[in-house]
C-alpha cells in the first residue's frame, strides 16, 4: 500500500490529502434500477429508504450505509434493481445504447453493465455478453435472467476466438477489462493485497491485447468503449494512448457526459471525491461509415404442440417465434440471432420449457423475462407480503381459486418466477439455488 499511495500522490498533487480522507470513510454502495421491470418512481414508493441520484446515469442511486442485506429483498429477487457500485454505471452510460443496437460485452461478469445495456436496449437489437472465465459466466447468466433480459446471448469464450467469429457485427462493444482493481480496495481487502507495480504492468498488456480482439467485432462506424475500475495511467491513458498510435482507423471522442473529470481530453476519470469509487473510461470510435443493423426477424418452422404450449403460458408470443430444441430444452432465440458452431453459448434468448417423458414443463427463465401482461395467468404480492417471503423460500402458498394451471408469480406487478395453482393452492416452482434461506 505505501507503494500504491506514494503512486497515488504523484497522480493526485493537490489532492491527494482528500482522497485520503475518503479512504477512511464507507465506501459509496449504489443501486441501479431496470427499467425493464420498474421505474425510479416506482422503486421510490415500495423500497423503504431514501434514493439520492448518482451523478453517472439517470437511473443510478445511493444506498444509505445502514441499509443491509438488500440482496433478499423480494424487489432484488424479481429484478427490480440491480446493486451496483455507483461509477460502474459510467461506462455504459458513455457507450450511448440507442434501441436497436447490435451491444457486445466482451468481459461481461458479474453483469451489472450488461444489465444496464439490456435495459437500454429495451428488447429490441441483440445483447452479446461474454466472459471467459465458466463459473462467473454462470453468474452472469444468472443475472441477465433475473433482470428479465429476453434478447441476450450468454458466451463462455476467449474474447480473441469470439471477436473472430462475429467480425464486423456490432454496432457498439464494451470492454470494461479486467484490471488491477484499484478502485475496489475500499470494499475489497483482497485486491489490495494482489496488489503490485508488476502486476499494474501485465494488466496493461492484457488489456491493450483485449482491445485489439475487441475491434474486429466492431462495424465501420461503430463505438467502442474501454474502461477500467483502477487508477493507474499504465492502464488508463496509457492503453488507450498506445491502442490509438496502432490503430490509426480509431479516434478518441467525446461522450458528452460531465461526470468525473477529463483525461486525454475526452475520457473520463471518476475518483471517491467525485461521488464513486473509482473507474476509467473513454469512447472510441471506429472511422467508416456507420451501417445501422437491420436484419429480418426469423420464425423458424415449430411444432404445433409447442406453439399450443407457448399460448397456454403467454399472450402473443412476446418473445418472437424464433424456436429451437436443444437436448430436450425448448429455446427461444433472439430475434435475428442463429446459432454459431465452434462458440461456447450457455444461453441465448429464453427458455420457454423442458421436454419430460412426453410432457412440457415451464421453465423459470420464460417467467423471469414476462412482464405480468404477458402471462395468461398471474398472482400478484406485496413486496412485504408473508406469501411471497414464503414463496421464496420454496413454500407452497394460497392463490384464489379461480386461478388454475401454471400461472406467474408477481412483486408489485413485476414477475419473479412461478408455479402450478390447484384448489387454491400453488405448487411452488422457484428454482432451489435462488430461494431465500431462513
């Protein structure tokens, strides 16, 4: 740590006695509400503390210290929000989304900034989510499907096998690359002590050759942006400075955001004194001309059982009719998006249902992407109800009678999962690894 301070001071000047201050106070803690499911207003009239906007995107707010356990929170388990460090918004409010956009995350997990790409996008375009490391890819999957993103495509593979094969795809891609984390030290211990001059170095390395896989996804025109949550020039200015001089057919611009401070003239730096932890970022753009992806939707040819199944579950197919069965899982792909042989997918689009002995059960990941007026049949809780906490902790709850059949699970109107009403009664069909303990 004196090493990274004595760092620090050089970087800082002036204000280096400031940020020092902050390093002894509670780290900032922050929301993001998914506009998929809520709105800010909304969050406001059932969360039960007090939301003071971020300055870093319009949906971004502060959670008081005294604020605890958020994560078991009925509005946490239907996607409501997602908890997120408050700069970390930064990035994907600088990469622009507009509706319609082909996005590739490229270092994708945990998935807040994914997330925040899909709401943004609003169930029109495609999502591309990638993370090279398996379990946090699962992580990240298990976001994108609590967050109720239908129009996603979950990868687990090497960003420069990846990039490869989607070559000239996207309209905008994000590398929030994986970096030596100093922006993280005040809530996280463990990142200090992997801390090191060297390994500031190697991650500079990693990331410039990240960047250089990134580019190949991205169209004439396109936008890439690159971020870090650390401080150091080797892996802020440094990279990009180095990524540009290599790379004549990208330039720097600006994002015309006014969060944080400016650094290379057009990227942004965001230190504790400007309301987060820390992180980096700078929009790059490709020079071409810009392509706007338009590709038709797809229906593939379906068995009628299937469709009928479909139609027992939801009102008018909301996630299109691109269907295809893989190892007895109906899947409903994303809306322009065929399989791609040689690229590790975990998930793309939802899972309408498995096929069981002749029989189609539901799945959760159809439910979570719903909204409650999509389902042909739904109960809706409080969020501080006694039947959804026992909903989710795996217990059978009372519905009204007159609902019968596999039917969504409502918080306030927003869908957390489902079950199977009989007599009054309702099967519970929460997925075991989610369900609270007690």
């Amino acid at each position: 740590m004196e090493e990274f301070l004595g760092r620090m001071k050089s970087l800082l000047g002036g204000e280096y006695d400031e940020f020092l201050k902050y390093y002894e106070a509670e780290h900032f803690r922050g929301l993001r509400v998914n506009t998929l499911k809520c709105t800010p207003e909304k969050l406001r009239s059932l969360i039960g503390f007090e939301l003071k906007p971020t300055p870093f995107c319009p949906n971004g707010f502060y959670i008081p210290a005294e604020v605890q356990s958020l994560g078991n929170s009925p509005l946490h388990h239907c996607g409501a929000f997602y908890i997120q460090e408050p700069s970390a918004t930064s990035a994907a409010e600088m990469l622009g989304v507009e509706e319609g956009d082909f996005v590739l995350d490229l270092c994708a997990a945990p998935g807040g900034k994914s997330t925040q790409i899909g709401a943004m996008l609003n169930g029109t375009g495609l999502l591309w989510s990638n993370e090279i490391v398996r379990n946090r890819a699962n992580i990240l999957l298990s976001n994108i499907e609590r967050m109720g993103i239908s129009n996603a495509v979950v990868s687990n593979a090497h960003p420069e096998q990846l990039c490869e094969r989607v070559a000239g795809t996207f309209d905008r891609v994000l590398v929030d690359a994986p970096c030596s984390g100093e922006g993280m030290f005040r809530k996280n211990g463990e990142a200090q002590t992997e801390w090191s001059v060297e390994h500031v170095r190697s991650c500079a390395e990693r990331q410039l050759h990240i960047l250089d896989s990134a580019k190949k996804a991205l169209k004439p025109g396109g936008v890439m942006v690159y971020s870090t949550c650390t401080f150091s020039r080797e892996e802020n200015e440094g990279v990009i400075t180095r990524f540009l001089d290599e790379n004549p057919d990208f330039e720097l611009e600006d994002s015309g955001v006014s969060f944080g401070r400016p650094a290379l003239e057009y990227a942004r730096r965001i230190f504790p004194m400007d309301g987060g932890e820390g992180h980096f970022a700078a929009r790059l753009r490709k020079k071409g001309e810009s392509v706007k992806s338009a590709l038709p939707e797809i229906k593939t040819k379906t068995d009628s059982d299937i469709l009928d199944f479909y139609d027992s579950l939801f009102v008018n197919r909301p996630f299109g009719e691109n269907i295809t069965v893989v190892k007895d899982k109906i899947i409903i792909l994303p809306k322009n998006y065929q399989p791609m042989d040689g690229v590790p997918v975990l998930r793309a689009g939802v899972i309408l249902g498995e096929i069981v002995k002749r029989r189609i059960e539901p799945h959760h990941s159809a439910f979570a992407a719903a909204k409650e007026s999509d389902c042909v049949n739904a109960v809706d809780f409080d969020a501080d109800s006694a039947e959804i906490k026992a909903y989710l902790h795996g217990e059978e709850i009372t519905v009204p009678a007159d609902i019968k059949g596999y039917s969504a699970v409502c918080v306030s109107g927003m869908t957390t999962g489902f079950g199977k009403a009989s007599n009054g009664r309702l099967k519970n069909k929460y997925p075991k690894g989610l369900r609270t303990l007690r």
